[in-house]
C-alpha cells in the first residue's frame, strides 16, 4: 500500500501536470468554437476553422515551408552538431570549454539581436524571403541543441570500446558506424527532433527575414492573430498540439520496448 508521502507527491506532481497543460487544453474546445473569434467559452459548435485550415491556401503553403524547412534544419544541424560534439568531446578541457561557449552563443543572445544582424547580412547577400535563408538562420539557432544531447551521450560513452574494435582491425569509418554511432543514437535523435521543433516553432528571426513569397506556420498565426484572430488558429494549435502528443507517445512506447528488448 502506497505510503502517505508518496500519495501526496503523486498529486502534487498530477496538479504541476494540470497547470502546465491548462493553457494548451483551452485550445481544443476554441478551435471549435462557432462564432468568428478566439473566445473561451465557446459559441456553439463548427468545424469549418479546420476546414479553412486544409482549404485556405495561405495556411496550407505557410505550413509546408515551415515543414520543407525544419526537415532540412534537422539533417544539417543533425551533421553540424555531432561533429562539432565530438570535436568538443575529445578537444583538450580548456579548448573544448571555449568552443562549446562559442557553439552555444545563439541559445544566450537574444533572439532580437539574432534576427536583426541575420536581417542585415542578408539584406545584401539577397537571402530574405528564401529558403536558403531560413535553413540557414533556423540551422544556426538548432546546431547548440544538437550539441548538447550528442554531446551529453559522448560524456557517458566508453571510447575502450572504439580502441577495442580497431585493435581487431576495424577502420575508423567502421568504427564510427557499428560501436560509436549506435550507442550515440539516442542522443542524436534527441538532437534532431529538436533541431526540427525549434525550426518548426521559430518566429522571431523568421518575421525579419519573410517575404509576401515565403511565410512559415509561426509568421502566417502572427499575422492570422494580429488581422482577423479567427479561431483558426486554434484550430492550428490543437493539430500540432495533437501531432507532438502522437510523436511523444511513439517515442515512450519505442524506448520501452528497446528497454524490454
């Protein structure tokens, strides 16, 4: 029989849950909401804000630019930020110190001051409003994330175990492939997913550098709720909102089979 404390922590963790999940759950019952505005209770009941989400094309494109552009951000900082993991890793203690605060920089400098320099090199290389501008601003801003979860697996990771397999003749390519990179995997796909949320949800450096050509998701719910403030978006939120609890659950579901396994 579970002992008082532990009751007691158990629902002081379940209330903690409840607060942080509060604003989120509001959401979902506004996005059906049936009068033209964001209001909590809604009016009635409609579907037609998730209809003009799928039919609207400024939605729909503005959601695949966000997608075409965190998916490429995740490959690139995936590569970036594991090879500068171990480039910290394995540099000498004062050396890999001072790199890892110059890799970490765009994490502690505002995201103001970020937006506007990128704004202004890219005004004159022609960059605003491209996808080659935003893959490369979203990239710089994912690379610390990558960092730190491959290099938190680093820190933990026995290189014996690399020194024993090239003592059997293996190269370093193969070395990296079958030892290394397998029991890095989980940091590098912690790296990944947030390089591609922090790409996806990114909205400061993106509304310097939009164009009327380009928008991705965050600028176009800007807009949305600086112009009209149709329930649409939260019609938008409760779909990303419903997509992320999907991801996280597969991804609960997969680690504890891995862990049976």
């Amino acid at each position: 029989m579970p002992s008082f404390p532990r009751v007691l922590l158990g629902l002081f963790c379940l209330l903690v849950a409840l607060l942080l999940l509060a604003p989120t759950l509001v959401v979902i019952p506004m996005s059906f909401n049936g009068n033209k505005s964001l209001a909590f209770p809604p009016v009635g009941f409609s579907w037609q804000w998730y209809d003009n989400f799928f039919r609207n094309p400024d939605w729909t494109t503005s959601f695949s630019n966000s997608l075409i552009v965190a998916l490429i951000v995740a490959v690139v900082a995936t590569v970036v930020g594991t090879l500068a993991a171990f480039g910290v890793t394995r540099a000498a203690a004062r050396t890999g110190g001072l790199l890892r605060a110059l890799l970490i920089t765009p994490m502690v400098v505002p995201g103001v001051v970020l937006a506007i320099g990128i704004y202004a090199v890219y005004l004159d290389t022609h960059l605003v409003g491209t996808v080659t501008g935003f893959v490369l601003a979203h990239t710089m801003l994912a690379i610390p994330f990558v960092l730190i979860a491959v290099q938190a697996s680093l820190e933990v990771f026995d290189r014996r175990l690399e020194t024993a397999a090239a003592s059997l003749g293996a190269g370093r390519l193969t070395v990296f492939r079958t030892v290394t990179l397998p029991l890095i995997l989980p940091g590098v796909l912690s790296g990944a997913l947030f390089a591609f949320i922090t790409s996806f949800d990114e909205i400061i450096v993106a509304l310097f550098i939009t164009s009327p050509y380009l928008k991705t998701l965050p600028v176009q719910i800007y807009t949305s709720i600086t112009r009209d403030a149709d329930p649409t978006v939260a019609a938008v939120g409760t779909l990303l909102f419903l997509a992320t609890s999907l991801i996280i659950i597969a991804g609960l579901l997969l680690g504890m089979r891995r862990g049976r396994t």
